[in-house]
C-alpha cells in the first residue's frame, strides 16, 4: 500500500484513482492525525460526512465511472468559506451557531473535481491577526513546537498541512495570512493575484486585499490546486482570468531577480537575514542576475494597508449586528442595544480594535487625511511595482522578520504584532501574486520561508520560478 505520510497531493490523487490506495484509507489517515493532534486546535470542526463520501468515490473509481481530477483527496477549508450545511463561525462566537446557506465557488470547483472536505480550521476571529491566538475557540499551537504560535490568520490550514491533516488546505490572504502561517510551519503557501480566485462565499474582512488560496507540501501542488480555483465567477465580478502563459523559462541562469533595498536593510537586522543571504549566493551560483531595487515607497506599504484594511472591515463588518447573522445579546431590550450589546459581546478584541480604527479612518474630518491618502499610496505601489517587473522576472525577500514567536509575546502590544507583516502585505496592495516556500529553521528549530512575488496575473510564471528556486532548495 502507498505510504501516506508526507505524500503530495498530486501523487495521492493518482494513487487514488489508480486504486493502490482507497479515497477512505486516505481519509481515515488524515481523520486520525486530526485526533492525534487535537491539542494543537488547528481544527474546529471534522465533517462526520467524509468518511461516507470517501466510500463513494471509492465505488466510483471501483465500476469505472467517471471521476474528477481530485477524486477521493482529503482538503480543508479555513473557517471563514462557506460550505453548504457546515457551520461558518470564523472562529468568532458571534457566528458561533451560523450553517452555510450556499458553498463558496472556490471550496465548490474542489468539490467538483471529487475532493472531500473533512474539516474546518481554526484561525483569527474574521481573519483578523496573524498568530492565530485571536480566535475565540483558543489559540491554534505551532506544528513544530507548543509554545509558539502557528501565525495567521490561517493558522489552522497550515498547521493541519504541516502534521498531516490533511492532503492540502485553503486559506484567505488579506495582508499575509496564507504566507506568514506556511513560513512559520514549514509548509508552501500561495496567494494568487487579485481577482484570479473568486471571493464568492468568503466571509469578507477588506474586500479590496483578500485571496483565496492553497497551503500545500510542495509547490507542484500548489500549482495543481490552484489550475482548478482560478477562473471567472458570474457571482464575483471582481474575478479575472489569467493570460495563457508563454513563459520559455527552464532554468535560474539568465533570471533578473530583484531585491528591494528597503527590504534588504530591514532585514539585516532579523534572524532571517543569514538563511535568506544564502539564497541569494545559491542563485547567483545558479546563473541568476540579482538587482538591487531602490523602492523609496515600500516604507509606505505597512501604514497604508492599516488605514486601509481596517477601513473596509468597519464597512464589511456592519451587517453583524444581532438581526440576521449572529448571536443576539440576551439582555437586549431594544433595537439600539441588540447592535450595542450584540457587537460588544460578540466580537473579540482585535475585532473591535478595527474596527473602530476604520470607523476613526473613515469619519468626517479624517477621511481625506488618511483614507484617501493610503489609497494614493496604494496606487502609488501598483504603478511602482509595473516600473519593476519591467525589469526584472521576479522578486525574492523574506516571508517573515524570524521564526514564529512565542504564544502571548506580542498579544499586549498589537502594533509589533502588525509590524510581522511588514513583508507580506506589497503583494496585497499591489494586487501581485506572491508564494512562501520553506527555507531552513532558526537555532531554535522553528521553520522560515523565503518569499518570491511576480507581476500581476503573471501567476504561472511565479509558480515556474518558484519551482526552480525550490529545487536549489530541495522544497
């Protein structure tokens, strides 16, 4: 029987269909690690349908009928997408009780393919924070070690990636929260360009800046799960498809990779600088052209995105109030205090946090000095970053300022906490695509990762670049 520990996703989904393993073999495996490492609360919620649904593609591939691509392949979803008749509490008791109305397009196109989705994982409450202690179902532990956090806001999907959970895991990306969790677990995690994977029934946190999409073992697979989740969506306006890529690209020799030099300075002065040097002379060894970028403007990027984040999610976070979607405070005795108690008592810190820093953004008096500013800034990156790409392939930096920090270190102090995403959050403003492969561990033993970012709808060509950055690497 093939061996399912550490197997990829596209070597389990032909092991399946070829029949030397069983969709529920499968299934009972990942289910087991899930029990097996129940105290690292990366997981909500097990689907008790999987098990069923395994079984019938199993009789599927048994009579010769028809299946899809992903047959009998176990995934897990980030507890902020829909699922029709699962629950969807984005890990906040405010939605505690809340059953999926309708499936999300992208848990959907999986789904269509004959994956099976056997549980829900843990993360920030409305994917807000990136160390996962922010949910309100307890904090999700590190696969490596207990007493860091496992980053976030997917925190759940890459640990359950990372200790065998599960085949591979969808996660949400509004400044960092698929590639900061993968760097800190040691796994591949994938944030596509703007609009190429339709946000259809995904619990919106900044509609402007959040992506859907993989955390996986390898980059191979990142790439395989990713063919089936991009595409046009009729209920998603803001999707786009991808140019067919023509990229002749086979090797790193010839490849222009760009540093940019604020980065560079930054990250000096981190524990993640001598592993990221090192990549660096592997590619020059490997033939690649590195350039240093001067991008005066990147400093800018970090106080943008929490003008600009916090602003949309005190707009998206409106319709919670008590009426339709969540909890009701029972002490309510009118209308004004079923929204003033409801949200008081239903969200969690970090939410209210904000919140009412987008609301303080967006006020009369504030909104031209900060709002409309950051989206200049905004802009400002976009056009900066289309000056770039005409001049080099890609971009190569640091996924993460170190290793994943230990639980409660930065709980009290939320601006340090924010100031993690310092490397993460361009790909979001500026629409990029933008992927975190493994890249050595700290002294300590805790996982890092490396990130490489391409031109906007150049996802393919990323994906090609990553590969061969990866090889060097053995990713």
């Amino acid at each position: 029987m093939v061996s399912l520990k550490d197997i990829t996703t596209i070597k389990l989904a032909e092991a399946i269909k070829s029949q030397q393993i069983s969709s529920e073999q499968a299934v009972t495996y990942y289910l087991s690690n899930i029990k097996k490492y129940e105290h690292k609360n990366a997981v909500l919620e097990v689907f008790e349908d999987a098990l069923l649904k395994a079984k019938e593609i199993d009789k599927k591939i048994k009579a010769r009928e028809s299946v899809g691509a992903l047959a009998g392949v176990p995934f897990i979803i980030k507890d902020n997408m829909l699922c029709y008749g699962k629950k969807c509490t984005c890990a906040s008791k405010f939605m505690e009780d809340f059953v999926s109305p309708y499936t999300a397009t992208a848990v959907d196109r999986l789904l269509k393919q004959d994956a099976i989705v056997i549980a829900r994982a843990n993360m920030d409450e409305f994917a807000m924070g990136g160390s996962c202690e922010h949910s309100a179902f307890g904090a999700c532990l590190n696969a490596v070690s207990d007493s860091h956090v496992s980053g976030g806001s997917s925190g759940g999907s890459a640990v359950a990636v990372a200790l065998n959970m599960c085949s591979f895991a969808l996660g949400s990306d509004t400044g960092g929260s698929i590639r900061q969790p993968a760097s800190f677990n040691g796994v591949v995690g994938f944030k596509p360009s703007y609009g190429t994977v339709s946000r259809f029934g995904l619990v919106a946190f900044a509609s402007s800046l959040d992506q859907i999409g993989p955390i996986t073992k390898t980059i191979g697979d990142a790439e395989f799960v990713y063919s089936f989740l991009s595409g046009i969506d009729e209920h998603d306006q803001t999707t786009i498809s991808l140019p067919i890529s023509n990229s002749k690209i086979s090797s790193l020799k010839g490849l222009k990779i760009g540093i940019i030099k604020q980065v560079l300075e930054i990250a000096q002065n981190t524990p993640n600088y001598s592993h990221f040097k090192k990549i660096i002379d592997v590619l020059k060894n490997c033939g690649a052209n590195i350039q240093i970028i001067d991008m005066k403007e990147y400093d800018l990027a970090l106080p943008a995105y929490y003008i600009i984040a916090p602003s949309e999610v005190a707009s998206n976070l409106g319709r919670f109030d008590g009426i339709k979607y969540t909890k009701r405070a029972e002490q309510a005795k009118d209308i004004g205090s079923v929204y003033t108690l409801s949200r008081t008592e239903g969200f969690g810190e970090e939410v209210k946090r904000r919140i009412m820093l987008g609301n303080f953004c967006l006020s009369s008096g504030y909104y031209d000095a900060y709002y409309k500013n950051a989206k200049r800034v905004q802009k400002l990156l976009k056009n900066k970053f289309d000056e770039v790409f005409k001049s080099v392939d890609a971009i190569i930096l640091p996924t993460t300022l170190g290793g994943a920090f230990k639980l409660n270190e930065k709980t009290e102090e939320p601006t340090s906490m924010w100031a993690e995403d310092m490397f993460t959050i361009f790909a979001n403003l500026a629409e990029l695509p933008a992927i975190s492969i493994p890249n050595g561990k700290t002294a300590d033993g805790m996982p890092l990762g490396v990130q490489v970012a391409c031109k906007k709808l150049d996802d393919l060509k990323l994906l090609k670049i990553a590969s061969l950055i990866g090889g060097v690497l053995n990713v």
